[in-house]
C-alpha cells in the first residue's frame, strides 16, 4: 500500500434520481474528492454525528464508541484502504495501550465511529488516484455544484473495476 493521504468528512448526499446515500471525503490538501456510495441506516448515522444530534438511545456506532471507551481503547484512525469490484474497503485502526489491531470494515460504519470519537480518516494514495474525483479553483458551493452536475451522470457502477466509462 502506499502512503495514505488525509481526508476530510464533507458529508452524507442523496444521489438523484435514485435516492441514494452517498458519503463524500475531500482530499485535506487537494482538490480531489471520494465519493462512496452508502447504506440509508449508515447515512443517517453520520449525518446526526456531524450535526450533533445525539437520539434518545445509542445507535449501533454510538455503542461501540461506548465499548471502546469502557475498554481503554482508542479509535486512532480509519484508512479507506481499496475498490474492489465496485465495493470500498476500509480498516478501523484501534489503539490500546501497546497494541495496535486493525479490524477490517466497511468504510461507512467506521466514518459513523469516527464522527462519534473525532478520529481522522485516510484515504491510499492509490485508491484516490483511481477513484477520486478531481476539482480545481472554485469556491466550496461552486465544488458542490459541480460534484452533483457530475453525479448526475454518473451511477455506482461507473465505479466498478473494469468499467471505461
């Protein structure tokens, strides 16, 4: 693997016209974008991490965040490791006094624990040269913009190893 690059958590958009959640990383310092195409119940965990809302009763991720806390191990990093036939692939990196242990995961639900526990998230060098999405020398909503006029000519399946499109 390569070195890994810093991403930032943009945040959860739905995909027209299929109403798909789709999360979005930002290259920290860079112009390219990582668009990963999600489930409902992880997007909607991420959203109310990023915006704050804690619910009346722990969802999943907020449990785990729980456990972790109660066994002294901490959330160090998530890296978004490969595209592999369409699916990204992640690793949740934990620290625990001496000890590191990487736990393959999906990329979703480790976004939706590290918005809970601050933890920054990577990308691979890699995987960002063959699935980013470059976009240069515009404000912020101009870059919104013009990701979501690029969406919508694209599907997840463009996404797909092997696909010229």
């Amino acid at each position: 693997m390569s070195d890994p690059i810093a991403m930032e958590i943009v945040g959860v958009r739905i995909e027209l016209p299929t109403n798909t959640p789709m999360l979005l990383l930002r290259e920290r310092d860079g112009s390219r974008y990582l668009p990963i195409w999600i489930g409902t119940a992880e997007a909607t965990a991420i959203a109310l991490a990023m915006e704050g809302v804690e619910p009346a009763r722990p969802m999943t991720h907020d449990l785990v965040k729980t456990l972790l806390e109660r066994l002294e191990t901490n959330v160090d990093r998530v890296l978004i490791t490969e595209l592999r036939d369409g699916t990204y692939y992640a690793d949740l990196v934990l620290a625990r006094a001496d000890e590191e242990v990487v736990i393959s995961s999906r990329p979703s639900d480790a976004i939706a624990i590290a918005t809970r526990t601050g933890t920054p998230v990577y990308a691979e060098r890699d995987l960002l040269e063959e699935a980013g999405v470059e976009i240069h020398d515009v404000d912020e909503e101009e870059e919104i913009e013009r990701f979501r006029e690029f969406l919508d000519d694209v599907s997840p399946e463009d996404f797909e190893a092997g696909s010229t499109s």
